[in-house]
C-alpha cells in the first residue's frame, strides 16, 4: 500500500503537468460538469415545481371551463328573455302615448258632459 | 352588367312593365312593385313639391316651433346636385321633435296626424313615428310624401325614422337651413350630411340607384319596440288590390262568399252587420242587398272608395270606411262609436285571423268586447291548415290559428266562443296561388258576457 502511494506521489505531479499540457481547462471543465449537473438537478426540481403548478393551473382552467359553460348557458337562457324584455319595455312607451291619447283626446270629450259635481267633491286631496 | 335582347312570343314591342293606369312599375328600394317618379307624367315633380309646400304649410300654422326638413331622397338628390332623383317614388319630410322621451315624441305624432286629417290630407299612419300622406291627380294615384319623426334622446342619441341613430347635437339639425330642390327652396337639416352618412352612409355621394337599406338590429329593434308598425302589410293588400286587374272586373257585390250566405241565414233580418276586412265589400255590398244594416270597414284605401262608390250606384245602403284594426286608437274609438248606439250588432270578419299578425288580435279583442256590449254576435273563421304561415316577400301572410288559442286569448275580454262550424271554403280574391280547391276553416260564434265583479 505504501508502495502503491509512493507512486501515486511521484505520478500524480507529472501526470498533472501532463493533463494540463494536454487539456488546460479541465479543472474549469470538471468544474462546469458539477455545476450542471447541478443544474440539471434544479432543473428536475423546477419541473417538478412546474408539472405540480401545472396540474394546479390545469385543474383550475378545467373548473373555469366548466363555470364558462355554465354562464354560458345561463346568458344563452338570458339573452332572449333580455331582449324580449327591452321589447317590453320599450313597447310600454307607445302603450302610455296610446292610453294618454286616448284618454285626452276620446275618453275625456266624450264623458265630459257626465262630470257629476257631486263626485268631484268627493275626490281625495292630493299632495300639495 | 350584363344586357341582352330577349322577345315574348312574337310580338315586335318593347315588354312595358305597367300599372293599370299606364304608369310604369319599377322594383324599389324595399324590393316590392313600385313607382319611380320618372314613370309619371312631366308635371309630377313641382306637383309632389306643391303638395309637400302644403303639407309644411298646415304644420307651420298649428306647430310654427317644430321644424320640418327635407330628408331621405328629397334631401339626398337635391344636396347632390339640385334634383329629385328620377328613380324615387316619393318626397320625404321629416321633423325634429321638441321632446326627449319616446312616449312623448309619439303622442306628438299623434297629434300632428290629427292636424293633417283636419287640414283634409289623406294621412295614413306607418308607424307611431312615420306618417303617409297620399295625393290623387286626375282619379290615379299619386306620388306620396312621408313624414318622419326625429328626436334627440336625454344621451344624446338622434333617432329619426326609418334609419338613423347617432349622437348628434340638436344645433346638427336646427335651426334648418334652405337647400335648392328643383329650383324652391326647401328647408334642409343644419348639417346635411351627417344626416345623409347616417341614412346612407359614406357612399351617399355617388348615385346608386340599386342602393338597399341596411338597418342595423339595435335601430330597428327600437323603433320597432317604440313606433311599431301600423302597416302590417298594408302595402302589400293595397297593392294587390291596386294592380289585381282580373279581380276588379268582377262586378261588386256580385260575388258573395259561401260565409256571407250561411250567415245571412242565421241572423235576424234586417240586424245590423259591421264586417271588419272587408277587402273589396263584395260580402257587404251583397248582404245589404239582402236588407241588412251594413257598415264595413278595411285598411286598405281603394277598395272601399270603389264599394262606397258601388253602393251609391246600387242604392245598397252599405256604409265603407277606412280603418286601421292594428290602430289601438282607432279600433277603440270605433268600439264606442258602435257602443253608443245601445243596439245589438252583428260583427263578421271572415278570412280576417289568418291574414292578421298576433300583435294586432289584443286590439281586435279589445274592439270586439266593445261592439259587442250590447248584445250581438261575432262571427269569425280561421284556417284550419296554413297557405303562407311565414311572411313573404311582397305577399301577405296567411296561417292558421289554432282555436284554443283563440279561445285562452278572448276569455280576458269577456268573449267566449259558443259555437263552432267547419266549414270549406274557396279562398279567392287573395294575392296567393290558392287555387280552386276549398281550404278547411273553422266558423266561431262569438259573444261578450259581462264580467262578475
């Protein structure tokens, strides 16, 4: 064993000279390795990481859809309720100017020899 | 384009496409049959500028603040280079109304369909934001002028009849400025153009005589919803009537329908009968003659001048008259006028539900529990099976109506249904290839109970 270290001892300098003479940057490159095997290592983490964020994001877009659809489905059920809806409620306008004409330009001149006195004296106050 | 030269049968004339008055037809711009101002003879321009004179005039003298401008194709042809254009069919007027809010704009437009009826126009109601006002020149039918509605809404939004919204500024439009129109000067929006890009676009500078109206869904779903359509093919049963020369022919009167025969022999003699479509009063005409108490009405114009002029001439005793039954106003005016009398009454509409859009049977309920408040009758049939369920071009519908439904719809008005007869019948004298095969309808008896309060 001593042997075998003596002439590791009296190798190892020449044979250093020698890699260096040969391969000047292999202490950089060797350096390099450990460095990316390192980063491949947090790259596996990171993929990790992400494959999880992923799932996560995954999951959650599925839900999103899944939401989307409902409230699509729900405007899709809306939508013509709505737009009947404002027909309604525009429709209400020519309603009001059909009565209101009526009301001032028939109703009014026909009944207007039946006013009772009498009655109008019994018509509520109204605010002032 | 392409052109080519094609001949019909062996005749060496040129193919005239003609109304019976000789007047040239052309398709316009909503794609029915029509008239081109070109087609009438050299005095129908500065005659469709005088009546439209008249009609500013009478507005001038009952509202002097509203404005009134030349617009559409009046405003169009003219602002271009002076001219009417040769291929319109009428002149087009609008207004700017002073309110803000659409139930107000249209008790306006009411108002001014009144004064034009007082001043004797013959103004026929569009829409509760579009008047028609019809001339006659030498016993035909004239050009017609329109009159539109515009108001600038509490955002802003200039909405004017038939096409236009846009935020606009009132100091756009008035005070109106003059434009030359065939050599008078007419008043004119103060910003022409913003009108005529609204109406027409930004090509409205080159002439395009096969220009079609494109409305966009959210114009015409408002004045659908705040003017609605009086009309409701109006136009389309005029038309016919106007250029059905074959069924002109046909002596009035002398072709009562199986309808107007069984009824007259369900009826008490002598009672009094309102017939409510009576399209050409042959039915009318016929059951005076029978000795019935008649009055009958339509929407379309010519038809009941030509019966009203019929029954002079026969002695029949049958009153016509020009009536709108999608006219709320009208139809309920009518209710009390017949009410007033304190008489039963016989009211007959046949071959009326089918033709008759569902927006209108509310009002058509509305009037029968009025008519029939004295005691009386209504009969009306229905179509068992549909010729035209869905509107057409330039043709009526026509589609069956099922009688629960009728019946779910009168129970409001105190109508019930007593009585039910099918019956075939020929459907004739209509814009459809019917044929001559009957067509299965439904006959209703129908009558008013008073309400239990």
């Amino acid at each position: 064993m001593a042997a075998t270290g003596a002439v590791k001892r009296l190798v190892r300098a020449p044979a250093k000279a020698f890699r260096k003479a040969l391969f000047p940057d292999y202490e950089v490159v060797l350096r390099d390795i450990r460095l990316a095997f390192e980063s491949v290592e947090a790259a596996h983490r990171g993929i990790a990481d992400l494959q999880v964020e992923n799932a996560a994001l995954r999951s959650r877009l599925d839900e999103a859809h899944l939401r989307l659809d409902e409230a699509q489905g729900r405007l899709d059920e809306a939508l013509p309720r709505l737009a009947e809806g404002l027909l309604e409620e525009r429709r209400l306008n020519l309603r009001i100017a059909e009565l209101t004409d009526l009301v001032t330009e028939i109703v009014l001149p026909l009944h207007d020899r039946d006013i009772d006195p009498q009655q109008l004296q019994r018509l509520a106050p109204d605010t002032l | 384009m392409l052109t080519a030269t094609a001949r019909f049968g062996d005749s060496d004339q040129p193919l005239r496409f003609d109304d019976r008055h000789g007047i040239g037809l052309v398709i316009n711009k909503f794609g029915r049959i029509g008239h081109a101002l070109a087609d009438y003879d050299p005095g129908m321009v500065q005659r469709l500028l005088d009546n439209l004179d008249l009609i500013r005039a009478a507005l001038a003298e009952h509202r002097p603040d509203l404005p009134v401008y030349v617009m559409s194709g009046t405003l169009l042809g003219p602002y271009r280079d002076g001219r009417i254009m040769p291929h319109d069919d009428d002149a087009d007027l609008g207004y700017l109304s002073p309110y803000d809010h659409p139930a107000d704009v249209v008790r306006e437009a009411f108002q001014l369909g009144r004064i034009l009826r007082a001043a004797g126009f013959e103004a026929i109601r569009a829409s509760a934001g579009h008047l028609q006002v019809h001339f006659s020149h030498e016993g035909r039918p004239d050009a017609y002028v329109d009159l539109f509605t515009g108001f600038i809404d509490e955002q802003g939004w200039w909405q004017h009849t038939f096409a236009i919204r846009l935020q606009a500024r009132r100091d756009q439009v008035v005070p109106t400025i003059a434009i030359d129109v065939e050599g008078r000067p007419e008043p004119a929006p103060r910003d022409p153009e913003l009108m005529l890009e609204a109406n027409y676009g930004p090509g409205w500078k080159v002439p395009d005589p096969s220009y079609r109206f494109d409305i966009p869904r959210s114009v015409q779903d408002r004045f659908w919803g705040w003017f609605s359509d009086y009309g409701m093919d109006r136009t389309m049963w005029e038309d016919f009537y106007r250029y059905d020369i074959e069924g002109a022919r046909v002596p009035l009167g002398s072709a009562p329908s199986d309808y107007a025969r069984w009824l007259a022999g369900r009826i008490p003699a002598g009672a009094r009968v309102l017939e409510l479509g009576t399209g050409r009063g042959h039915d009318a005409l016929w059951l005076a003659a029978q000795g019935f108490d008649v009055e009958a009405l339509d929407y379309v114009r010519w038809p009941m001048r030509a019966a009203a002029e019929a029954a002079r001439e026969q002695g029949a005793g049958a009153r016509f008259r020009v009536l709108n039954l999608y006219d709320l106003r009208r139809v309920v005016a009518l209710g009390a006028e017949m009410g007033a009398r304190r008489e039963p009454l016989v009211v007959y509409a046949r071959g009326l539900l089918g033709n008759y859009w569902d927006i209108g049977r509310p009002v058509l309920l509305r009037g029968l529990s009025m008519l029939l408040r004295s005691g009386g009758q209504a009969h009306l049939d229905v179509p068992r099976s549909s010729l035209l369920p869905q509107p057409g071009t330039g043709v009526p519908m026509h589609r069956a109506v099922p009688v629960e439904t009728l019946r779910a719809e009168m129970a409001p008005y105190g109508l019930r249904i007593d009585a039910l007869h099918d019956a075939d019948e020929v459907v004739e004298d209509t814009p459809w290839e019917a044929g001559t095969d009957p067509l299965p309808t439904t006959r209703m008896v129908v009558t008013w109970q008073r309400p239990v309060r």
